[in-house]
C-alpha cells in the first residue's frame, strides 16, 4: 500500500485505488505519524528469513479496504471532537 504524494489516495495493490481520503484524516496522529500512515506501514506484505509476512486476512478480502475506512472515519471524527473542545487557559 502506498499513498499518493498528495496524500488524497491510497494505492491497495495493482487494481485498486482508494480515492477522497480527507485532509483531516492525517491530523489525528500516533506520535510521529497518522493513524492512516501506521496501518499503511503494519499491513505491508514483507518477507523475511522466515518467510513471507502477510497481514491480509484470506477468509476475508474486503479487510484491509473496511479497515482504512474505519481508520480515516475514526481520524476525521477525533480530530472534529479535539478541535470543538474548549481551549485550556
């Protein structure tokens, strides 16, 4: 997976895009990264002296697509409650 250098679409594999990402789904960070840039980073297919690593459910192929969903979704919707927050004086 890889996201467009705009940041506004997410590459899954070779047939499918992942287009309309908002902005604000990067503002809702895990230290030094979006929560969106953390899944992207853990559900990477990678090899290893062991073998291949792939977090990629096979009883369920619609998993990693529902998953980015619920990420940008839950982003979006903690920074909107952040940002409404009253400011601390």
């Amino acid at each position: 997976m890889k996201l467009s250098p705009d940041k506004r679409s997410l590459r899954v594999n070779d047939s499918l895009t992942l287009h309309g990402i908002p902005p604000e789904a990067h503002d809702y960070r895990l230290g030094s990264r979006s929560a969106l840039e953390w899944v992207i980073d853990q559900y990477q297919i990678k090899t290893t002296d062991y073998g291949e690593s792939d977090p990629n459910r096979p009883g369920d192929p619609h998993y990693i697509v529902r998953l980015v969903g619920q990420v940008v979704r839950v982003s979006v919707e903690t920074v909107a409650l952040v940002n409404a927050l009253p400011e601390f004086r």
